[in-house]
C-alpha cells in the first residue's frame, strides 16, 4: 500500500446486515459477499442512534450526537439553525482534504447540520473519484444509496434519485421465506414488507457492484480501503429504539496488505469509530476531541468493553433514552417511563408493519410478546441477554440473579455520559437559545490575508490588491472561532478548492486568491477576493 491510500464508503441507508456473508439464507447480496470474501466482517458493529442524523452526525464528525448537541432529530429541517456543536469540531473530509485528498460525497449528508464548505470538494448528484482534477490524487469518496430507507417498505413505490447507476427493480423475495420478528403479527402484509426490504438490499447491492467495477477499471483496488456500513435499522421497534434490530449495523473493510481477505473479527465497534479508524489507517493524526476509537491502522487502540447509544426527539415528539451494550448483555434507561413506547410519529405510521400492528392490537390479536409495545408506560430500566435473547423481549431488570450485573450497567452508563457531556439534560430551547439568540445562524467572518516579508511582518491585514516581492509569504485568518478557510487561485468556477494549512507563497505574476471561510453551525462567509502582483525583485 502507499504512504495515502484512497478510501471509498458505501453506506447503506437504514440497513440490517440481511446479507449472505452474514449468514442470512434469503438475501441476494453477491456484491456484498463478494467485498466480504476479500476483507472482514465485523458482525459486532453498532450505531450511536438508532435514527438518521443523529447516527451520521457521530460518523462525520467522530463525536456522540448527545456531546455536540445533535441528538434530536432533526435540527435543520424547517429551521434557522444547525446542531451547536463545538468549536473545535470538523467534518471527516477537512481533516483528509488538509492532507491532499479529494473528498467526494454522493449525495445524502443529513448530519443534523448544513454540511460547511469545508467538508467536500464536491458534495452533488454526479460527486465521484473519477472527478478529481489529478488522477493521481488520493481521494476519500462517500456514496449513499438509498434504497433501503425506511420509505423504501411502503406499500407505494417510491421515486428515487439514480445519482450514478439505474439499477434493476426486482420483486424477487418470496414473502413466505422471510423471519418475522416474534413481536411482530405473522400476517401477509408484515411479511410482503420484510421481503422488500429484502429487494431493496439487493438493489443498494447493485450498486456496489457497479462501484467495485468502476474501481478495477480505474486500476484502484490495491490501493483503497473500502468500508461498507449503515447508519441503523430500518423497521419498527428498530429504528427509533435502541434494541440491536435499531443500532445493529453491517460493517465489512477491504484493506489489501493489512486485513486478511475472508475474515471476521470479534471486535466489538462502534459507527463513530469509523472516523478516526479512518484517519489512523491513513496515517492522518487522529484530532485528541474525537470520541470514536480507531480500530486499524497506527493509532488503533484496545478493543472496546462496551458501546453506546441514545435516542432523544424523535421529530415532533421528546423522549430520552439511552443505552450501553457489551458482547453479551444489553441495559436500557428510559427516562421517560410515564410515557408509552409508541410515541407519535407520522412517518412511521405510514409503515405497512406499523399499520398492520396497530391493527391486529385493536382487535385483540396480539399475543404477550406482540403486546409489550403497546403498554401505556415503560419500565425506568431494561436489561436484555442478546446471546439467549437476541429479539430482546425478555426484560431481566427485575431478575434478582442479575443484580451485580445490572449495577455495573448502570454504572458504565452514567461514567460515559460524565465522560462525554451528556447534553440530553439541557432544554432544547436553551441550546438554540444560547447558539442562535436571534433565531439565525450567524455568519463566518470573510477572511484577511497578512504579508510577510523582509520589510513586513504581518503588522496589518493588506487591501483587497496589493504587490509583494517574489520572496513573501501570505498567511490567512479570519476571527469566527473554530472557523476553517479555503483557497483557492484558479477564476474557473470549477477550480480545486484547497483547506488553508499554512502561509502561502505564490510565483511571480499576477494572481486572483479567492477564499471562503466556514464552520459547522455558521453560514459560510461571501467569497474575498485578493488582487495580488508578484514581483519578480
């Protein structure tokens, strides 16, 4: 491998790990089996949120939702703010881009913030490898097909966008061959759901397929790091809870030279361990704010105890709840217990499971274990053995024999919410109100640039032109805290935007440095633009 291995993620959305490799009989996934046969799985991966945006905003930027006030989903939708996340946060593509990468992303973002300018050298529709201006450039590129969206199960087809394959619709699942959870009603429609979800895989695994070509074609595959993941479940009582049918997610990395090919790993890992993994395994310094833990490459550190996650606004309605799972044993706290499990939601109600479970409860067809997510309040704790119980409907809370076990959950559970400042005890309104007290996104202060010469020392920004000596240097800033600049001396509008990592020096002539400056929760800046003459003496 090179000194900068390329990196390509393809992300299934809301995605079960309902694939051959992983041993399902049903799934038609021969791409996925395929990556899966020349790297390794890691079927003891899991997400930090069992919904969208929360779950991604841990993935992009290496941090817990609940640390970076991304919790609640969503927070951009309809508003005038993003999450109010640090200062010193950026997104996983800066820290590659400052490193020379091309970073690519095709297309969803959905990180409970508008992704900064920053982020991607190109984040459309047509964002791909192929695009970067040298093909020699290492590059990180991101694709997100999603088909497999929650959506993706309604009754009614739903349009979506081909961004960079058509691939072929099949209805080739048969309803009668899928498992149905034993919460769930064991009827037609239940069953004719599951199966297209299973459709649905196999139409994300198309898309793999035609990426994995596209990479042999380019002469790119001894040299990349593939990861495959989602960011959570798809189905009711998985996505917007925190059982493993909700944060379980598929993960399979192809790193020729450094992950024998056909393996599986027994590591436990979590979803916001993918940033930093991937900034070690490329030997980029892991930034010392990233909560994840890089489980390859030159900082890759002790194999995880345990992983977390959390599930708060679920869009119009609050809750809080929060969960902490080894290998074995998996603890739940619902801070809300007077609430029911079934909190209103528009959008999964729209699912046919959901619908055909509302149903079967009306008319008294459920039995005991179909019941329970139907019970008025909820207990302050759930404590589950997913070896013995994998669908979690056995709730050992109130076991006596589990005691010791169930306080040292509870413990683990409050040391990682001490740890990494758990903002779900902060009101909502208070976080906006602190962020955003005019209701607005502030803006990024456009940037200054400073001359360093012989005579000159940076004393003062220059003016929008000015002439240097050939021997100079220029350094910029701006004064928005935590604010990132890019640069760039092409007029092209489809000129390569660089991250500003230090002064620059330009050759003699006459140059147009045009420059923007961005930050995760602030409106980009207006582009400046320097006027500069070189002079040869």
């Amino acid at each position: 491998m090179a000194d900068k291995p390329n990196v390509l993620w393809i992300s299934f959305e809301d995605c079960l790990p309902l694939y051959g490799c992983y041993g399902d009989p049903v799934a038609s996934t021969p791409a996925v089996d395929r990556l899966a046969s020349e790297g390794c799985i890691y079927p003891h991966a899991f997400s930090t949120a069992p919904i969208c945006a929360p779950a991604r905003a841990a993935v992009i930027t290496g941090m817990y939702p609940t640390s970076i006030g991304a919790h609640h989903m969503r927070t951009t939708r309809g508003r005038a703010y993003d999450a109010p996340a640090p200062h010193y946060v950026k997104c996983l593509g800066e820290y590659f881009r400052r490193e020379g990468y091309y970073c690519s992303n095709n297309v969803k973002t959905d990180y409970q913030f508008e992704p900064p300018f920053a982020a991607w050298d190109d984040c459309s529709d047509t964002a791909h490898w192929r695009n970067r201006p040298d093909s020699t450039m290492p590059f990180f590129a991101v694709f997100n097909p999603e088909f497999t969206h929650e959506s993706g199960m309604w009754e009614e087809d739903r349009d979506w966008p081909f961004n960079y394959v058509a691939p072929r619709r099949t209805q080739a699942t048969d309803p009668d061959a899928v498992e149905v959870p034993p919460y769930y009603p064991d009827t037609p429609k239940v069953r004719k759901s599951i199966a297209k979800d299973y459709d649905n895989i196999a139409l994300c695994d198309q898309v793999m397929d035609v990426l994995l070509k596209q990479l042999e074609e380019d002469g790119l595959v001894d040299n990349t790091i593939i990861v495959h993941w989602s960011d959570h479940g798809p189905m009711p009582r998985g996505k917007r809870f925190p059982y493993d049918q909700g944060i379980r997610s598929p993960m399979i990395i192809r790193w020729p030279g450094s992950i024998e090919p056909g393996t599986t790993s027994d590591r436990l890992v979590s979803t916001v361990d993918l940033g930093p993994t991937m900034l070690s395994a490329c030997g980029i310094t892991v930034p010392p704010h990233m909560q994840g833990r890089a489980f390859l490459g030159r900082d890759a550190g002790p194999e995880r105890q345990y992983v977390h996650a959390s599930i708060d606004r679920s869009d119009a309605d609050y809750d809080m709840v929060r969960a902490v799972r080894n290998t074995r044993y998996k603890y739940i706290k619902n801070y809300f217990p007077e609430k029911p499990y079934l909190l209103w939601n528009s959008f999964r109600n729209r699912h046919p499971i959901m619908q055909e479970w509302y149903r079967a409860w009306m008319e008294g067809k459920l039995n005991e274990t179909q019941s329970i997510m139907f019970a008025e309040t909820r207990p302050v704790e759930e404590l589950y053995d997913v070896q013995k119980d994998p669908w979690e409907v056995h709730n050992l809370a109130e076991d006596a024999g589990h005691r010791d076990l169930l306080q040292g959950m509870r413990e683990e559970l409050d040391a990682w919410q001490k740890e990494t400042g758990d903002l779900g005890v902060v009101d909502e309104r208070v976080m906006k109100a602190i962020h955003y007290p005019n209701g607005e996104k502030p803006v990024c202060t456009e940037a200054r640039c400073l001359v360093f010469t012989a005579d000159s020392y940076g004393q003062a920004p220059a003016p929008d032109a000015f002439r240097v000596p050939h021997n100079h240097r220029l350094q910029l800033f701006s004064p928005t805290q935590g604010c990132s600049i890019c640069h760039t001396l092409d007029d092209g509008e489809t000129s390569l935007w660089r991250v500003y990592t230090g002064p620059i020096r330009l050759p003699v002539g006459n140059h147009r440095l045009r420059t923007r400056v961005s930050r995760i929760g602030y409106r980009d800046s207006p582009e400046k633009t320097f006027e500069i003459a070189v002079k040869s003496e």
